[in-house]
C-alpha cells in the first residue's frame, strides 16, 4: 500500500513538473519595428579596436537589435557597408591588434599596436550612396549638431565616412535621410562624441567649450526627436557613460610610478624646494606637467585618470616619472591626463545632457536607455550565460583593444539593455539576444 501511495504522490509530482512554462512569442506590442532607422556615431556605426571594418560593422548594436526585431515584425535592416579588414578611422589609421609583450619593468602585459601602417582609405573613395536609403545612420565622430548639417556630407569639408554614402552630398542631411525611410521606429546615441572628443584628447582647461554647450546641445535634441517623432516613430533614446567606467581612462593606474629606497631618496633631494613634492619607496603618484607648479610639475592626485594613450611604452620610456640616467623630469604632458577640473567639467556636462535626453524621452513617451547605469554596473561586473563581463581592460571582455568601443559581445549586451527598455515602454515582448554567440575580443 505504501509503495502504491509514493508511486501516486511520485507520479502527480513529475506531471506537476512537466506542466509547460509558455514562453511569450516575440511582439511588437504598442510599437511597430518595421522600419527601424538607427542615428548615432561610433557606437552605432560599429566601430570596434580603433576602427570601423567589416566585421565589427557586421555585429554594430543597431544590427543585432534589428534582428531582434525581425522576430516582431521588423523589416531589412541596410548599412552603408565597409569593404575592408584593416578599416580606417578618422585619424587615418588601422585598427589596432593586441599583442602581449615583456615591459622594459621585466613582466608582460598587454599591447596595441596598429594592424597596418596606414588605414584602408579605400573606404572613403568607395560611395555607395545608390545603394540606399540605409537604416544605421551611425557616422563615427558625429556630435549633436552635425545630425542636421547639411555640409557633413560634403566630400571635402564633412565627414568621409558620411560623403561616401551621403544621398546627396553637401545638401542631405543624416536627419534628413532618416525622415526619408518613414521610420516606423528610431534609436539614438547622442552626446557621446560631443563628451569624449574632448575627454579621449586629454582636454584642455583653457578650451572647455570645446565640448558643446548644454543650450547647443539642448536645441540640437529637440530639433532631432521632434522631427522624428512628429513621422510618427516611437524610439528608444539612451544616454552618457561616465569616464570612470570606461577602461581608457582608468586602466594605468594614479600612482604607477614604483620605486626603490634609493630613487626616492633620490628624488627628494631634486625637489628638495617643491614642498608639495614627496617620495617614498614603492607606489608613487605619476608626475604631470603644470606650468604654475614650483618645480614645473606635480604628483597627480588620486581622482585624476592617465589615458590609454599614455602607453606602456611611454611609461617604460621615463614618461610620468624622472630619467635616472640623464637626470631630467618626464612628467606627463596634459594630453596624456584628465586632472580634476577637466573631469569635474566632463561630469557636470554629462549630467545635464542625460537630464536633457531622460526629459526628451519621457515628454514624448519614448525608451529611455541607461548606459551610464549598465557601464557602472559594469564595474562589479554582469554575468551573462555564467560568464562574467567588466569594464576591465582586455580581462573584462566587454571592451575592445581601444579601451573605448564594445566588442561584438559588448555590443550585444548593450542591444539587450536597449531590448529591456523598449519591452518596459512599449508593452513588446522583444526576446535578448544570446552574447555569447558573438565574437569575442581577438586575443594574441
């Protein structure tokens, strides 16, 4: 009798068990994703380790979100594809590929170094604008203001990488082509380039305006979403990281500068007269350039950020510290450092652009996406599939070999931040996407 009984209760657990769990089918819900424009700059684009080439733009968020949405009713998704695996940036150079290196200090570590001598400027000669009207309307180094300039696309005064696919170059506009496709749906980053063109530079105290004032920035918006929107588009609209959650600026450390008893010694009797100017053995502050400093420089302070593009090279070469040898101070140049008022300017501006961009979105009933809130998270990490994702340098996956641009996993994780955010606001039942089928950073 006993044995019947467990086989009863045994047998009504397990058909307990298979009772199906109904997963939602992919759904547009309240928005129609059947003609999805993307507008942004690099990230939109796709750049990845420097550059824009053909594999990183095959996996830009805007591509993997619109093979979310196909799931829902979305249609093709066109880009103004790059035909090169080398790609170009706007500086001129290929993409860059790590290597993994002895340092001058003995250890290994990582390196970038640029994949070709030059960049594939093939790219900018090779216009596809018959090929359009596209739908990722990402240009790398696009800032607010240039959405509308009709002469960013022009040949020889806009941007090449717009020229090359540009409808009608030097009067087309990248809002203007947007509105042409009759978006049914948009998604757009915007500030990021007008932030970070002056933060990746090192800034510049005397030159704060050259990240764009908060009224420019504040009109550009409205002109942007207002035009979108009265087409009738619904949207997703995301907002700024912050410098400490991106690995190009916290990656060397404030106070790499190691040194022995004697090199501290020896160094204090150099800047015997600069009383703000104190060594010890082991871990020191670097040393920054500064004019108004008694000795001409000064130990950086623990909330300033040495740039990626302050090499290990360059470190192992004396630079941020003293040349022992000839006896002469290397201390950083400005380009090479944010110190605390170029930081403090950076922050406050990117408070008020996302006070502008989370304002926007809500008046008119738009996604609101939180970059700054996934990249901060990125510090204690997300793990996704059981794997864990940072915000370190080269360790934390998230990030390519610039330090600043996603790999295609990281772009993958931002596509389903984007996913999360429309399903809240538009009622969608939009499915994330799986990362880990993604490529990964390219390791040496």
């Amino acid at each position: 009798m006993k044995k019947i009984l467990i086989l009863i209760v045994t047998t009504f657990a397990l058909s307990a068990c298979k009772t199906d769990i109904e997963i939602a089918a992919p759904s547009s819900g309240n928005a129609d994703f059947s003609r999805y424009v993307a507008l942004g700059s690099s990230f939109t684009a796709g750049v990845t380790d420097g550059a824009l080439f053909t594999s990183g733009q095959a996996n830009s968020f805007p591509v993997i979100l619109s093979a979310s949405f196909a799931d829902a009713g979305g249609g093709t998704f066109k880009q103004p594809t790059v035909n090169s695996t080398i790609g170009i940036n706007l500086d001129g150079n290929s993409k860059l590929k790590l290597f993994y290196e002895t340092l001058c200090t003995g250890g290994k570590d990582f390196f970038t170094r640029y994949e070709a001598s030059t960049g594939d400027a093939s790219i900018f000669t090779d216009n596809v604008s018959s090929l359009g009207p596209f739908n990722n309307l990402g240009v790398p180094g696009t800032k607010s203001f240039h959405f509308n300039d009709q002469f960013y696309g022009n040949t020889t005064l806009g941007n090449p990488f717009y020229a090359r696919f540009a409808k009608i170059p030097g009067t087309s506009t990248l809002l203007s082509e947007a509105v042409s496709v009759n978006p049914t749906f948009f998604t757009l980053l915007i500030g990021q380039e007008d932030i970070y063109d002056y933060a990746l530079g090192g800034g510049s105290e005397t030159n704060f305006d050259s990240i764009t004032t908060i009224s420019y920035f504040n009109s550009n918006v409205d002109v942007i979403v207002n035009t979108l929107v009265t087409t009738g588009a619904k949207g997703a609209i995301a907002n700024i990281p912050d410098p400490a959650d991106i690995p190009y600026f916290t990656t060397i450390p404030y106070d790499g500068l190691v040194l022995t008893a004697a090199q501290a010694t020896q160094l204090n009797a150099f800047f015997a007269l600069d009383p703000n100017i104190n060594f010890q053995e082991g871990r020191n502050p670097y040393l920054l350039r500064d004019t108004t400093a008694v000795s001409g420089v000064r130990m950086l302070k623990e909330t300033e950020y040495v740039l990626l593009s302050a090499s290990y090279d360059s470190i192992c070469n004396g630079y941020g510290s003293f040349d022992f040898v000839n006896n002469v101070v290397k201390g950083f140049r400005d380009r090479h450092v944010l110190d605390e008022a170029e930081l403090n300017f950076i922050r406050g501006r990117i408070n008020s652009f996302n006070d502008k961009l989370r304002q926007i979105a809500i008046a008119n009933n738009l996604a609101y996406v939180d970059l700054y809130g996934l990249f901060r998270q990125l510090n204690s990490g997300i793990i996704v599939s059981g794997v864990k994702f940072t915000n370190k340098y080269i360790t934390g996956r998230t990030y390519s070999s610039d330090g600043f641009t996603p790999t295609a996993q990281g772009y993958a994780i931002i596509t389903n931040f984007f996913i999360n955010a429309i399903n809240a606001t538009y009622n969608s039942t939009l499915r994330s996407v799986e990362v880990l089928k993604y490529p990964a950073l390219n390791m040496p």
